[in-house]
C-alpha cells in the first residue's frame, strides 16, 4: 500500500560478491560494491531516478534494497543483478504498489480516557503470527511481538513509566494500558513487519491518546497517604503537647506552697 516500505532481499552477503546493481524498468537506481568502497542510490547513481530520490537505502551486509514511504510511481519490475569474478547471477521482482487517499494514509486513531482506566490500541490484525510488530511510546520502543514471543519495557525509563501497566493480545497484536495516568498522553506508533524469504513490507499504524484527570483526582493515592500520615504526625505532636501542659499546671501549685511553707 501507498506509504509503506518494502526491502526486496538479495539473499548474499556483499563481501561474498564483486558487485550489486539494482535496475527499475532499466534504469540503474542502486549499487553497492563488495568491499563497500562504491556506493550509491537513486540520483546518485542516475540523475533520472528522481522519483526515488531519498527513498532507497541499501543493506551493506547484503545489498539488500528497501524502498520507503512507496507511492504508485514505483510499481513495476525490479531487477537484480549480482556480478562476481566467477559467475553473474540476478533476479527479477513485480512490485505493485495500491493507492490510498491521502487522509487514509495519514491517518492517526484518538483515543480518549479517564485517569486509572484501561485503553486499547486495536491496529485491526487479524493474523500476526508470521508478523514482528513493535510498539513505540515518542519514538521509544516500549512492547514487541515476534512470533510467539513477547516483551515489553526492556528500557529502564519505559519501566518506570509503564511499571506491570502493559499487555499484549497475540492474536491481534492488540497493546493495552491499564490504570492510564496523565503522563501517558502522546503519540503512540506501531511498525508491523511482514517477513517473506525474497522480500518484506513494513506498515506504520498511528495512535494519539489523551488521558483525562478525573475531577477531584489532582492528589495522587501516596500523596494522599503522605498528608493523612503528616496530619496524624502534627496531631500526635498537638496531643503531647496538651499533656504536658496539662501536667506541668498540676503540679505548678504543689511546688507553690512547699514554698510558702
């Protein structure tokens, strides 16, 4: 689809190889040479291939070619060449790219709740079992799905802010935060990765959420229990302090008359 990326594989290590051209209907748009000393892509290797300019990147381990944010422009075929000193070899790929409007591309799902209760951020996956999906909270990544593996906050920072809040659905590659707070407002993004042995697509999905603080709720629980603990404190001292006077008027009297006697 329109705005995704795609990486057509080589399936050879560079250092293996002399030379990787890749051609777009004939047009020479990528090439990387095996000791990496040539390397070059879209105008760099040819001032017509303008419609790629700043999409294409090569893989140095493998030669590899993705194209991203992939518009309609960029269907077509894709040959692959791989020169060495003992035999030349290629392949040939029919990528076709499906158009989307532009608000469809762009868009951002909104999700809005109340402090302390659970969102959902449904990307609508059906089947993600062959899928690697990431989850990224500002850029940070905050949950993973590979396979039948999972995991989620391996950062330090992440941690401390989702402590035990996130959850996972395998199925759906679903994400889940429970008992929401203010600071998890934001941008959250999804990158889906479908992996196939000749190539891969990655789609981005976009979620904004707010967090709405609950009236009456701008004194977090801890430091509700810090000023009940500190009044019971100022009352224990009020308290002592009632007695002592109490006691020391009691006996002020006493000490009086031993005096007059």
């Amino acid at each position: 689809m329109e705005g995704d990326s795609v990486t057509l594989n080589t399936g050879v290590e560079t250092k293996k190889q002399e030379d990787i051209k890749w051609y777009f209907s004939g047009l020479l748009v990528a090439q990387i040479s095996g000791d990496l000393s040539f390397i070059c892509t879209d105008v760099q290797c040819n001032k017509d291939a303008e419609r790629f300019r700043d999409r294409l990147k090569l893989d140095h381990q493998t030669g590899s070619l993705t194209i991203r944010n992939i518009n309609t422009t960029h269907s077509g075929l894709y040959e692959l060449k791989i020169i060495s000193s003992s035999s030349d070899s290629g392949n040939i790929f029919n990528v076709t790219v499906y158009g989307v409007s532009a608000a469809e591309r762009d868009e951002v799902k909104r999700k809005t709740v109340k402090e302390g209760e659970s969102v959902t951020l449904d990307p609508g996956v059906v089947d993600n079992t062959s899928d690697v999906m990431m989850w990224y909270f500002k850029d940070n990544l905050i949950a993973e799905i590979t396979g039948d593996q999972s995991k989620s906050c391996t950062d330090v920072q992440c941690k401390e802010r989702f402590r035990d809040r996130l959850k996972l659905d395998h199925q759906t590659g679903s994400l889940i935060i429970t008992n929401t707070r203010n600071t998890d407002s934001g941008e959250y993004k999804l990158q889906i990765i479908s992996i196939n042995s000749r190539f891969s697509i990655t789609r981005v999905k976009r979620f904004s959420v707010s967090v709405i603080a609950v009236p009456g709720s701008g004194v977090s629980s801890g430091a509700v229990a810090g000023i009940v603990v500190a009044v019971l404190l100022v009352f224990a001292g009020v308290t002592a302090a009632v007695i002592y006077c109490r006691q020391h008027r009691t006996h002020a009297p006493a000490a009086q008359r031993d005096d007059d006697l």
